[in-house]
C-alpha cells in the first residue's frame, strides 16, 4: 500500500540539499560559535552566513535575526520578551490585540500574560478563520492596542490575513509580533510583512530539519529577556547555537522561496481539482477554507456532515493517508478544532473535518488518484454511519 502524506502544514521531510549542508557544517565547523579560537571562528562563519540568508528573506539586517529551537521559543521569547519590556517602559500593562485564528503557540503566551495582568482581546473570524478587517482596522484605529499578535495565514483553513490593513493601521508605538510560519514556501512575500516588528518561521514547514527555527525582531523594539544565563544573539536568546542546523535552515529557506511560484500554481490547480472530486461525490461537503480570495495554496479544510469523526481519521490512517483533523488529545481521540469552533462551525461538524495539505511532491497529475482513494475510504465511513 502506497502512503499519502497529505500532512504537509504539519511538517515535511528535511530535503536532501539541507541534509548535505548539515553534515558538512558539523564536519567541518564543529566548535562553539563563541570559541576565538579557530575552530570556533570557523563555525561563527557557518553562522554568519546563514544570518545574512535569513536576512535577505525577512528583509532585515543580520544583526536583527534569532535562530532558536523551533516556532513555539520564538513566539515565546518574542511575546513575553517584547511585553515585559515594553511594560516596564511604561509602567503599566499593556492592551493585546489578536484573534482566535492564532496558532496554541501565540495563544498560550499572550494567555500567559493576560494572567500577569495585561489586557487581550481577540478579535472575530469569519467561517474561513479569517479576521475581520473592518474590527481590525477600528480596535488599531482607537490607538489603544500596544502590541498586534497577528499570523500570515492559518495552518488549518489555510485563510491568508489582511496583512495589508494592519500595516497601514499600525501606530507608531502600536508593536506587531507575525506568526509568518506557513507562508514561507507557500506564498509570496508580502510587502506588509515589512512593517512587522518581529517575523517567526519554523524550518520543518520549508524542509529544513526539525529542531531549528528563526525569529526577527527589530532593533528598535524594547525587549526583556526572558531567558538569561549567556549573551548570546544579543541577549535575546541565550543558549550556544547550532551552526549546522542554521546552515540548514538558510539552504532550505533559499530553495522553498526559489521554488514557491512554480510550486503555487500547481498546488493551486491540485488542490481546486481534488476540491470538486470531493464535492462531486460528497455534494454536502463543506469547505472550510477559503473558495474565493486568497489561501495557502496547498490547503483545503473539509467538513463531512453526518460522519462520526471520531471514525474518520482512522479509516485512512489505515489505508495508509495521512491527514489532520485539528488537535489529538491524550487518549489519541481527535479533539474538535478551536479554530473552527471558534469560526463557528459545530462541534460535532468540527470533529468530523478534514485539513489536506499537499507537499510538494503532489501536483494536479496525482490528484485522480489521490481523489478515488479518499472517496473510497471516506465512503466507506459513510456506509458505516447510515448502517
């Protein structure tokens, strides 16, 4: 049985261009970065060099970038560093603006620091986890908000933000913090990300390997440390860095944006084409993701009405497809997706929807294919359910 891996948002398999930069960089660059002496300069350079990759992408300058151990330290370190420290400045707590759309890794600091006393508000979604421009573009226009927690696009629909709106709506002291993790590779840079005063990527959504992540942020920004104990990166992040997993990152960040046009289109064509192979044989399906606008290229979101969920992932785990259907908890159940819930689709619709996300490998060529054997199987859940 062939496997499908349609979990891309999730992660992908390091690439073979990354693999090669790793080991060569732990070969030859294998002293600590801080070290003067030679071995320690020449993994310095290592790092260097990836620093300078990183900026050009993030349109920085190098002395801007972090690399940290993935997505969530950076939303950590950048959320409560950036907070504590603009609080301290002003001696007061700060007003939170985000949205429900958020990934766990944003929500559950700003959370975090609503308990310390700061006030969030989060602002609504549409039926496609899209946030509401025109409540966006009042809450930044009142010129209360201190710092916008507000992502690139949605893991889960897939749904691409206003970025544009908060750009132009941001105050000069308003600070905004971008998840950016699933664009990169996915979508063209967006002029407004220019305006961010901190970006977050994560390179096993781009095929670098995993335990490595990137994290900008802006010089001017007042930031509190939250981790202490070394100067390292500027002090916001101390720890000795890896320069072979940095190497890696930029090698694989550099191929994913060389490839992201060719790859969009035909992921758009893919997954358009598997959209209505669904709907063709489910005609009561209902798409969670954005049908008209723009979206992650490679992402549809699927609801399946009548089908107890609780079935769904199972039936094709077991015919070897791999897909996402928001959290698991611990008994390994799925839990019913918080971003749908919280765009208002049913718990009981929730639990049984689908995200598909393409890697690259899968264009519109094995979307025939990869339809009749998702109709089988989703089929089959049906029979069970009407028996």
């Amino acid at each position: 049985m062939t496997e499908l891996y349609l979990d891309a948002n999730a992660g992908l398999p390091a690439r073979e261009e990354a693999i090669e930069v790793w080991q060569r960089v732990a070969r030859e660059a294998a002293g600590n970065p801080a070290s003067l002496h030679r071995a320690g300069r020449r993994a310095q350079g290592a790092l260097e060099r990836a620093r300078e990759v990183l900026a050009t992408h993030l349109r920085c300058s190098a002395r801007e970038t972090v690399f940290t151990s993935g997505a969530t330290e950076a939303c950590n370190l950048a959320l409560f560093g950036l907070v504590r420290g603009q609080s301290a400045l002003l001696s007061r707590p700060l007003h939170l603006l985000s949205s429900a759309a958020e990934h766990p890794a944003i929500l559950g600091p700003l959370r975090a620091l609503q308990q310390e006393g700061h006030r969030l508000e989060l602002l609504p979604i549409d039926a496609q986890a899209r946030v509401d421009s025109a409540a966006l573009q009042n809450r930044l226009q009142s010129g209360e908000v201190d710092l916008l927690a507000l992502q690139w696009a949605n893991n889960e629909t897939g749904a691409v933000q206003d970025l544009a709106t908060a750009a132009a709506q941001l105050g000069d002291s308003t600070l905004w913090v971008c998840d950016a993790v699933q664009g990169f590779g996915k979508l063209a840079w967006d002029p407004a990300l220019e305006r961010a005063d901190s970006l977050i990527l994560s390179g096993h959504k781009f095929r670098a390997p995993h335990g490595i992540g990137a994290w900008m942020l802006r010089d001017d920004c007042v930031f509190e440390a939250p981790l202490v104990g070394g100067g390292h990166q500027g002090g916001r992040r101390p720890g000795t860095e890896n320069p072979e997993l940095a190497a890696a990152l930029a090698t694989a960040l550099e191929l994913a944006v060389a490839e992201q046009a060719d790859l969009a289109t035909a992921w758009t064509e893919a997954t358009e084409a598997l959209f209505a192979a669904l709907k063709e044989a489910f005609p009561a399906l209902i798409p969670h993701h954005p049908v008209a606008g723009p979206r992650l290229p490679n992402t549809i979101n699927l609801g399946f009405p009548g089908v107890d969920g609780r079935m769904l992932l199972p039936a094709l785990d077991a015919e070897g497809i791999a897909v996402s259907a928001g959290s698991a908890c611990s008994s390994g159940s799925p839990e019913p997706s918080a971003v749908l819930l919280a765009a208002g689709v049913s718990e009981e619709l929730a639990r049984a929807s689908l995200r598909i996300s393409l890697p690259p490998w899968i264009g519109p060529e094995q979307v025939p294919d990869l339809a009749a054997r998702l109709v089988t199987t989703i089929r089959r859940v049906y029979e069970v359910a009407n028996r």
